[in-house]
C-alpha cells in the first residue's frame, strides 16, 4: 500500500481517481478548493499559496508517515471559463507549487493531468498527420493549453535538476461520466460539433486507470501520454470522418472503424494502459 496524494480530488476525474486508487489498496488523501464536510483524509487548500501546499504535504507525511506520490489534478479545467491572466496565474502557480512541494518534500513519483489540447485544439490549424501522438511539438492555441505546455517545459527541467524525480505528463482528452453518454447519438447530426478535439472523449474510469498505470510506471524523469478512450465519440467510421474534415492531412495508418484518432499506441505500449469502456456500451 502507497500513501497517495490527489489534488483536485473532488472534481469530474478527481473523483475517480481516488475511487480507483483506493480499490487498489492504496491509502488516499484528498487536496481541494472545494468546502465539503470535514473529513480526516480531506484538507481544503489553495494549491497557489505555496505555503499552504507545502504544509498540507509535510502534514500528511507527519501524520500518516511518507508520501509516496502526488497526483495532481487541479486546475481551472479548460478555456473560456475564467480570464486568460485569471486561468494563468492559477494553473501556471498551482502546478509549480505541487512540483516544487513534491521536491522539497522527498516525494519523487508525481503524475499530474496536462492536456490533449497542446496537441493543437481546436485543429482551425490542421494537425501534421493523423491520428495525432507526442511525437510532434506542442501547439497550444489557447492560453489554458499554453499552460499546459509550459507545464511539461517545467517538469522536463526539474527532472533534469534531479536524476530521482519522475513526473509523467498525461495528456487527457475531454473527461466523461457515463451521464454524458445520453448525449452523443447527437453528435452524428453535425461531425464539426466535436471536429475540434477529432471526435475523442475519455472515459472517467479509464482516465482513472491511466493515473494508476502511470504512478507504477518505473523509469525515472519527464514522459508524456495522450489519453483518450479507444473509440470516437461518433457513429460514422474515423476514415470517413478524417478524409471530409481534414483533406490533404496524410493518415499514417489503417484506422479501424471508429477507432480513436487521439493516437493512444505509446501509453499502451509503455504504460500497459487499455480502455474498458464505451460510450456505445451505455447508449
């Protein structure tokens, strides 16, 4: 058993990343803004006063012994929500305070959740090629996507100051619940509705399990995955889809028929990682 701690415990993945984690045997302490009902696992903080993160972090270690992980979550979760300055000044701080905390608190095993929109979202750029992986530079077009790149920048340069520390970047695509599944049969009426993240959509529990597959990950410093669920969030086959939205962008391999185009070979292949669920099991 680990002694793990989950910022942004408390929101849409958060929730079920604790959730996993705990079924795995893991013992959980849960780091959020939000005012919920006091609980001996739960503290509320504000991960931009770095004062408060590294407390929280030395708390736990005082109270329950060493913390072996930090998985970061919190965010403001994606554009448009707040103001751009708003959006950097708190994620940009947050995750600096969590990384710089972790190091300074001797946890070196930090997974934290960047973002499928440095890959070039909204795609008004068409991508290199299709489907999209790592392999290509970032191109955030947004300010919240540039701070996920700048967030990757960031934990590329702390492993480099520190040969122990591992930080995986992994790059979600857009979480959901299997509420939300109600929802898609009416993505078929119009493919541009979800042409700007290539029709791809993570489930919660399988983002869940990306997270526990990362935190078992051995090799030590920076490594970055995208994450998305195995199939499109459309009926219409992929190779249909990429040849009317995106003409002249090369697709580099035989896509199955609903197959994700939010390429997730690499996390398979190193992390072990493989999608259990389905929009289409629920609808």
């Amino acid at each position: 058993m680990s002694t793990i701690l989950v910022t942004g415990s408390e929101g849409k993945l958060g929730r079920h990343v604790v959730a996993r984690l705990r079924h795995d045997g893991h013992d959980v302490h849960r780091l959020d803004a939000k005012p919920i009902a006091p609980a001996r696992d739960y503290v509320r903080i504000d991960l931009t006063d770095a004062g408060q993160t590294l407390d929280a972090m030395f708390g736990v270690q005082d109270a329950y012994g060493a913390v072996d992980a930090v998985v970061h979550l919190a965010a403001i979760p994606a554009p448009g929500q707040m103001t751009d300055t708003a959006t950097f000044q708190n994620n940009m701080l947050a995750t600096f305070n969590v990384f710089q905390g972790a190091r300074r608190a001797g946890i070196t095993n930090v997974v934290y959740a960047s973002s499928e929109t440095v890959l070039g979202l909204p795609f008004e750029t068409p991508p290199p090629y299709i489907p999209v992986d790592e392999e290509y530079d970032a191109r955030p077009e947004s300010n919240y996507s540039l701070v996920k790149h700048l967030e990757e920048q960031m934990a590329i340069q702390l492993c480099r100051w520190d040969p122990a520390l591992k930080i995986i970047a992994l790059r979600f695509s857009n979480v959901m619940d299997v509420e939300d599944y109600a929802a898609f049969p009416g993505f078929d009426a119009d493919p541009t509705l979800r042409r700007w993240n290539l029709w791809g959509y993570i489930d919660g529990r399988d983002g869940a399990q990306a997270v526990a597959r990362a935190l078992d990950y051995e090799p030590r410093g920076f490594d970055r995955f995208v994450i998305a669920n195995a199939d499109t969030v459309m009926s219409r086959s992929s190779a249909d889809l990429a040849e009317a939205e995106f003409p002249g962008v090369p697709v580099v391999k035989k896509l199955g028929e609903h197959e994700t185009m939010l390429s997730i070979d690499k996390a398979r292949r190193l992390l072990g990682y493989e999608p259990e669920h389905s929009w289409r099991d629920h609808v």
